[in-house]
C-alpha cells in the first residue's frame, strides 16, 4: 500500500483525486469484467457462429430458442425445465424456511439444528452433486433413496415369495403375471395339488421342508404348493420324497362365480388347509401376487425424473439459508403482538396465519425474490449431479449456454443469445433491487 | 427487542419442577420431529464421508449403511491414495491459491469503493452506486464468451491471476453493496473529527474505517472465499491445466462407478474445508448473508 501522502488541507481537485484513487481499481473491474462484456454479448448473439464477430444474422440466434416449438429442441427443454425451476423451487424453499424458523423458536437446541440444516450452503454444488448421485442410485440396494422407497413399500404390499414359476401339469393353467388357476374343481374333503417349476434352487425360500403328502380330511379341503421338481426330474403332478414345499404362497379359494372367498398361507412344507367348508364347487388359485416383481427402484437420476431429483437436491441446500434468514426477521418481530394475540385467545395457528406470516411478508419476499434469481441462474448442480445420458432431459438455460458455447458446439453466436435471454430474464429483479435502493435514499 | 422492555415488571410464575416437566412432555413430537429432520439433513453427507472410506468393491456390491454391520471395512486407503496423487493436490494448491488471493483483492478494492461511495462526496455518485446494484444479478454467462475472448489475446487463459480477476469482478457488486451500506452507518463525528484534526482520506480509511468495518469486511471475506472455494463454472471456462479440486472432480464424473474410490473422497475434501470456514466463522457468514438479502 502506498505511504500516505502528507495531511495538507485537499482542494477541490484534491478531493476529487482521492476519489479517483479509491474508486479507479473497482470501475476498472467493473468496467472491464462487467460493462464491455454485457455490451459486447448483447451485439454478438447477432452474429453468426463463429468469429470475433461473425456476420449478421439478425434474430436467428434467438430464433433458435423456440423454432421449432417442441421439446425436442434442446434449448426450448430447457426453458421449459427452468419454468419447473421457477414455478417449485421458491415457493417450497420459502414454505420449508418459514416451517423450521417458526418451529425451531420452540425449542432449546435451535442453533444446533438450524447449523444442520444450513450446513449444506457451505459446500460446492459439485460436492452436493456427488453427495446425491451416491443417495439416487438406482439398485435399492445401493441407493439409500430407493432403499427407503422399498423398505416402505414392503412393509405396504410386501414382494412375492417367488418371482417366476410355471405350472407343472396342464391342471394348473394361466401365468405368473395373472395368477395360477387349478382346473379341477374342489369339494369339502378334496385335495388341490398345486405344482410348480422352473424355480431356480436359490429362488425357493430358505424355510422350505419336505414337501407334505397332503391327506383328504372331511369338511376341509387341503392342498398342498410345492416345488414339483428334483434332481433327476421326479414324476409331475406328484409329491415325491425331495421335492420341496413352498412356504408363504398365498392360496386363494375361489367359488364357482369366480371370487374369492377364502385365502390361506402355505406352510414350511407347503400344505395348506381350507377347514370347515360349506358345500359347493371351488377352485384354487395361486394369485400374481405370490410373484410380484421385487422393487427395482426408481431411476431417480434417470431422463424422466431428474428434474425432481434436482430440485430435491436443490431443496436441501437451499432451505436452511431460507430458514435462517426467516428466523432473524421472526425474532426482529415486536413479540407484544404475538403475546397480545395470543392473550386474546387465538390458537397458535391462528397466531401463525394471522399475525405471524403477515409481519414477515417482507422477508418473505426477499426469500421468494433470492430464490427465483438463484434458481434462474442455476448450473453447477445439474452438471455435477445429472448424468452425461440425462443431461439433456435436466438442460436448463444457464447450462444450456455454456453447452451450445464451450460443451463441444463453439457456437459463440446461440450462445450469446441465450446469455441475452437468461439476462432478460432477471432484469425485473434488477429493477426491484434499483427501486428499493432509490426509495431508501 | 431492546425496545420491548416492559413499562411494568411482572413477576414471573415460578416454574415448579412438575411443570417444567409437563411442558418438555408437551413439546416431545416436536423435539422428535426436529431431531429426526436433522438426522434426515445429515444423512447425504454422512452417507458421502461413509464412501469415502469404504473400499471400492465394497461400495460397488453394496449399500454404504451396511458399513455399520460391517465396520472393519472401513479404510483409509482412498484418502492415502488421493494425497499421493499429483492432480489433487495440486487442484487443491490452485483452489487455495484462487480463494485466498480472490479474497484479498475483493477486500482490498472493495472496501476503497464501499468507502468511496459512502463517504467522499462526488458528482454522479447516487447514479454511480445504481449502476453498481444493477450489475449485482448480471449473470455470469453474460460475461463467458467475451472475456473467454480477450483472455486469449492477453495471454492469461488458463491462468489462476485470469481466474482470480473474473470472480473479484463479478464479487465487487455484493463487496461494495455491502461495505458501502455498513460504512454509511458508521458514526458520522467521528469521522467529521478526525477531518478536523486534518487526517486525510487515506488515514482515516486504514485507521478508522477499516478497523471499524471489520465485521462487515469478515463477512465478506468469508463469503467469498466459500464463493470461489466452491466455484464451478468460471474454472471450467477460463481454466484447462489449471483446474481447481470442483473441476478436477468434475472430470472424473464419468466414471462414476468405477472412481468412486476417487471421487467421493475427493469430494469430502473439497467440502471439509468451506466446512471448517464456516463453522469457525458462521456468525459473520450468517451476518453478511442478512446484509445481502434483507436490508
């Protein structure tokens, strides 16, 4: 740093070479980095591809933003996928912010949870991307998003006991997909031989035991679902010593009209047991859910999804700057009308609706503002957290320029036009920003 | 809140123990709900540093929370492999060199303007300070192309001082934004004073300004060395031997699979280190955040 000059009384013109000496490296930054560029990429996104310039091309850069009109056209996708952006992300960031500020005044070990919750804005969208791509992967059991996904739908509709079989003889007709029908029909005091092959030894449930002989009893009609197969082959239709039952099949018992009237569990060694039957003809059925597929899990990073994944992604980065920002406008608020509020009897969801969320209303929309700009301008999250096969389905307008500029295409022209675009975008913002500023001077 | 100071005191209720109790008994699904949010919020994180430390077979055949069945699989040797691996660590040296001198210059030629606009008195300087809030949401992708231009005729493509000079540049709007709002709330007398005793600009910025602008000045400085710590997109354009740790991982992004071994502890290295900044300094990152946002 230079030595100060000596402290004579500055003139006018001193005066203003002082302000020249703090202002200059700022304007020249500015000038430089900011102005010329904005100036020139407005002149260039009318100019042809190439070139310092190129050759005038009129509006065709951005003609090429909405012809054609379809969502093939990549950079329409991804005005289309920033629309999504702007339509979700601020309301629920907002929503999310204001629910954890409010609820978090409540308890004691608030700084402790708003640090969690904010620690996500500490780190780069290219780790958080990474972070992500290890949650959303597709195997339920490698993907902790999924894994949550098939524990919840087990517990719901759990998977079935097998996943392939056919029948062993034609008695037993239809398929896994629609379900296993024998077509003989019972009575009380029957026996329903329900066979089955082509399941592979691992597939066959590790409780398995010999199958049972299953024996007529009176009134009840019995069965048994086994593996009708052993080393060797083994007679169909029959159950042999060292073919296996098959636990947990779910039997259903249908009448002559085809419903359903009774279902039963197989045992360890695959019997089951209809007791006290009314007379009638039935028939047994194995039904498609003994062979439900289990979860695969949701192609979360896949082309249909990844928008979603993305802004979940985006969401848990973002709310704890909403929630921390809400929470000092919460507690700058003059707290007698809450208390004066709540002494008048309103519940404390009246307090929140009534008192509350129209006090903040401001800091609200600063929030609501922050995040429509930021998610505008998003980038680093989908390039780090998409992959390159769903890149194109998760474009969005700030990633879609730096593609068509410096992903491999060079098209400085498009590329300018779309920087254009996105600023266009985000200049009512500016001019909210100038409004403010010039109302608070 | 200071000006909520009731006229008259009343005495409060004394809390019996009973009722201490029965008010924590009250607020129990709540405290439950938070505390199972949070955990929720870790989870991704915690999952990434379990990764990292997992071999990569392991982490290929199966989810990283088995790592608490079994926890003997847990190694260092991702971590080991990485710091002798010449292209981290040097990403690493051109991150810090890019955030540390990113900062220093934003500092520096942000609190002169902040000054400047706050306190000198000039023609043009309402109309100035405008053009200064305007150029506060001008994308960065306005700038890409042009610049990517001029870089090339003089020479500092791929140059960390390159890299260093966009992100001072596209910093200074929020830099002089907010030293320029906390400055112009300083007192004034003390300022007019030190007029008076006959120091003149230069002194009365180093010695007056600076050090009571420091506050203001750590929230900047913290906010931009996490601002270019974890920069993407200006390194990706600007830079091609030189790559900080975000670029130097993003190339390695597709092979997901088969690096993970590499990536997922690089990552958590790049994210330990804006971690520990802002733990360390969260009231001043919280502070400038506020500044920024709500005025």
């Amino acid at each position: 740093m230079a030595a100060p000059p000596p402290p004579a009384e500055p003139g006018r013109f001193g005066r203003y070479a002082v302000t020249v000496v703090f202002l200059t490296p700022a304007l020249l930054l500015l000038g430089a980095w900011m102005a010329y560029p904005v100036v020139y990429t407005v002149i260039r996104s009318f100019f042809g591809q190439t070139g310092y310039l190129g050759h005038w091309v009129g509006f065709d850069n951005y003609k090429t933003l909405f012809v054609p009109f379809t969502l093939s056209n990549p950079l329409l996708n991804a005005i289309k996928n920033n629309l999504i952006w702007v339509a979700v992300v601020p309301a629920f960031v907002t929503a999310i912010g204001l629910i954890f500020a409010v609820l978090t005044e409540r308890v004691r070990w608030a700084v402790a949870f708003k640090l969690v919750v904010f620690l996500p804005m500490a780190i780069s969208a290219l780790a958080t991307g990474v972070t992500w791509r290890i949650m959303y992967q597709q195997d339920p059991s490698l993907g902790a998003v999924n894994a949550l996904v098939r524990s919840i739908r087990d517990a719901v509709t759990p998977p079935g006991v097998l996943q392939d079989a056919s029948p062993s003889t034609p008695a037993l007709q239809g398929s896994p997909q629609t379900g296993l029908t024998l077509k003989t029909l019972l009575h009380p005091g029957s026996v329903a031989r329900l066979g089955l092959t082509a399941i592979p030894p691992d597939a066959v449930p590790s409780s398995a035991k010999q199958a049972a002989q299953p024996a007529s009893k009176s009134g009840d009609i019995v069965g048994v679902v086994w593996r009708d197969f052993k080393p060797g082959g083994g007679k169909p239709g029959v159950v042999e010593k060292g073919e296996q039952g098959l636990p947990g099949v779910s039997v259903q018992l249908k009448s002559s009209d085809g419903k359903v009237v009774k279902t039963a569990k197989s045992g360890a060694d695959g019997s089951f047991d209809f007791s006290n039957m009314p007379q009638g003809s039935y028939q047994a059925a194995i039904g498609a859910s003994s062979f439900a597929k289990p979860f695969a899990g949701w192609g979360w990073l896949g082309p249909n999804l990844i928008t979603w994944s993305l802004i979940i992604a985006y969401i848990w980065i973002w709310a704890g700057f909403a929630m921390v920002v809400i929470a000092a406008g919460l507690s700058a608020m003059p707290r007698d009308v809450l208390e004066a509020a709540r002494t008048d009897g309103a519940t404390e969801l009246q307090v929140f609706r009534r008192v509350t969320v129209p006090l903040l209303a401001p800091v609200l929309s600063v929030v609501f503002i922050t995040m429509i700009i930021n998610v505008l301008k998003i980038f680093d999250l989908v390039f780090a957290l998409a992959p390159q096969s769903s890149q194109t389905d998760a474009n969005v307008i700030a990633l879609a320029m730096w593609r068509v500029a410096f992903g491999g295409q060079n098209d400085f022209g498009t590329g300018s036009a779309i920087a254009v675009f996105l600023f266009l975008l985000v200049i009512p913002v500016l001019a909210l920003n100038i409004r403010r500023f010039r109302r608070d001077v | 809140m200071a000006a909520a100071a009731p006229a008259i005191e009343v005495p409060a209720p004394r809390d019996t123990v009973a009722a201490k109790v029965l008010r924590g008994v009250a607020k129990a699904p709540l405290q439950i709900f938070l505390a199972a949010l949070g955990l929720l919020w870790l989870v991704p994180t915690f999952g990434l540093f379990i990764t990292s430390i997992l071999p990569v077979q392991s982490v290929a055949s199966e989810g990283w929370w088995q790592f608490f069945t079994h926890p003997s699989r847990v190694t260092w040797s991702n971590y080991d492999a990485l710091f002798h691996n010449s292209g981290l660590t040097d990403a690493l040296k051109t991150t810090a060199y890019i955030a540390v001198g990113n900062t220093l210059l934003i500092v520096v030629i942000g609190a002169m303007a902040g000054y400047a606009f706050a306190w000198l008195d000039f023609p043009g300087r309402d109309w100035l300070f405008i053009g200064v809030i305007g150029l506060l949401v001008v994308p960065i992708q306005m700038a890409l192309i042009p610049m990517f231009k001029l870089y090339d005729i003089f020479g500092i493509f791929d140059t960390v001082i390159g890299i260093i000079l966009f992100h001072a540049a596209f910093g200074l709007p929020f830099a002089i934004f907010l030293l320029r709002n906390f400055f112009i709330g300083l007192p004034k007398d003390i300022l007019e004073s030190a007029r008076i005793d006959g120091a003149n600009e230069f002194i009365i910025f180093l010695r007056l300004i600076l050090p009571l602008g420091l506050p203001a000045i750590a929230s900047l400085a913290i906010f931009q060395f996490l601002w270019t710590w974890n920069d993407l997109l200006v390194a990706l354009v600007f830079g091609q031997n030189v790559q900080p740790i975000t670029v130097w991982i993003a190339g390695q992004l597709r092979e997901f699979g088969t690096s993970i071994d590499i990536i997922a502890p690089a990552s958590f290295i790049s994210l330990i280190v804006p971690l520990l900044v802002f733990l360390a300094f969260q009231r001043y990152f919280v502070q400038g955040l506020l500044a920024g946002s709500v005025k």
